[in-house]
C-alpha cells in the first residue's frame, strides 16, 4: 500500500480491509471487487463479473487453527468463544468499517472449516499446476 500511494507501484490487488479507508479517502482507484457480490461499504464499487470479466471470483477469507491432538474439549472451547465473537455488534461494526462480514454462524465451524479449506484446494490445485509453481 505504501509503494501504491508513493507512486512505486501502478497496480495493486488487495483485501478491503486493507484498502477501505485509501479507497474512501479518494487516495486510491478501485477498479471492482472480487467477490461474487458488491461489499456493502463500498456498495458503488462494481464487482469484476459486473466490470467485464465473467465468472471472475477470489474472496479472502481466514480460520482459527489448532495444534494436532488438541483436546476436544478445547477445541469446543474456542468454536464457542469464536461463535459468541461473531454475534458481538462492535466485532461485527468493526468489520463492516474494515469492508468485509463474519461468515454466519454455521460456517464457523471446525467441520465447516474443514469442508472450506477442502473445496479451496480442489478449485486452486488445477490452477497451480497448470501454471507450474510450487512452494519451496
């Protein structure tokens, strides 16, 4: 963001919350957003299918994750304390300042999770290997 707002670089794609506030501000451009639908903070901002590029969808998203072999008990603990996160009104204020919602309340959990980081794989992994990076 700094190298964008110094003039070093002509092109950025990042996540709203870390753009919102440049965006508002009038400091930055934005072009569309990623997402299937229009972000309710920046509701003037065209999604990329509706600016020209059909299909276009990557939404960023993040989860709570635990050592293998965490106690159940433990890991209850924390789904609970992350559904109860979720449902506070400044949590959910802060996020929709930030340009972006909690999941609802069924995906926030570890099974759902689980089924999430899945379908990512199967819908990246082509995409990957056809291009041909790996991590080292």
């Amino acid at each position: 963001m700094n190298d964008l707002l110094g003039g070093q670089v002509d092109f950025m794609c990042d996540q709203t919350t870390n753009t919102t506030s440049q965006i508002k501000g009038g400091k930055i451009k934005v072009y569309g957003v990623t997402t299937k639908t229009r972000v309710a903070s920046l509701s003037e901002v065209p999604t990329m299918d509706e600016a020209g590029l059909p299909g276009f969808e990557v939404a960023v998203w993040h989860g709570m994750y635990a050592p293998k072999g965490t106690p159940q008990p433990i890991i209850a603990k924390l789904s609970k304390a992350l559904q109860e996160a979720l449902k506070d009104p400044n949590v959910t204020t802060r996020f929709a300042e930030l340009g972006t919602e909690p999941v609802s309340q069924d995906r926030a959990t570890p099974e759902a999770l689980g089924k999430h980081v899945k379908a990512e794989v199967e819908k990246w992994s082509p995409i990957i290997k056809a291009a041909g990076v790996y991590a080292d």
